[in-house]
C-alpha cells in the first residue's frame, strides 16, 4: 500500500513538474527572459499556490453551510469526522507538494548557488 502511495505521489509530482516546466517555458520566451529564471519562477510560485491553498484548506472550521436549490441558506451542521480527517489529509498533501516544487524553485534559481 506504501509503494503504491509513493507511486502516486511521484505521478503527481512529475505532472505537476512536467506541466509547470513547459508552461514556465512558454512564458519565458514570450517575456523574454532566461529559459533557467523562468523555470525556476514558475516552480517557486505554483509551490507557494499550493502551499496556500493547503493553508487554507487545513484552516477551515468544523461547521458547514447548507444550501437550497434556489441558493438561499438554510443553515448550518457540523463537519463528519471522515470529512475532517479527509480535509487534514487534503491540506498535508498539498503543504508537502509545495514545499517540494518551492525548494526545486529555488534550488534551480540561477542568482544563488547551493554549494
């Protein structure tokens, strides 16, 4: 079961990866700026996006809205345990994806130097 999650993850990572590379890419040759900054730009910032949204999916409260058809709210219930556990699990994935492609961001940074 480990394996497979690690599986997962690594798909994960490598399409997000992959899909921020090309996207940075394309946008540093249309600004005109090193192929190398645009990279590591475009990780640094879908990392912090991530870490963010991670944030503020693990900051939410135990209460939820209820909604009528005509959009109207009727009231409020609490969260399910299961739906707690699963927007703590939501939020650890998305911190530990952004902290991964932030420090990729950062390690590919052309102005600093790791060593």
């Amino acid at each position: 079961m480990l394996v497979a999650a690690l599986r997962r993850l690594a798909v994960l990572l490598g399409v997000l990866g992959a899909g921020t590379t090309v996207c940075s890419l394309l946008l540093g040759l249309l600004f005109g700026s090193s192929l190398q900054r645009a990279v590591s730009l475009g990780f640094v910032l879908v990392g912090t996006f991530l870490l963010a949204m991670g944030f503020f999916l693990g900051a939410r409260g135990p209460v939820r809205l209820l909604r009528r058809e005509g959009g109207r709210l009727v009231g409020a219930r609490l969260a399910d345990p299961d739906e707690r556990v699963e927007a703590i699990n939501v939020s650890a994935l998305f911190i530990g994806v952004g902290f991964v492609l932030l420090v990729v961001g950062l390690a590919l940074d052309p102005r600093y130097s790791l060593i």
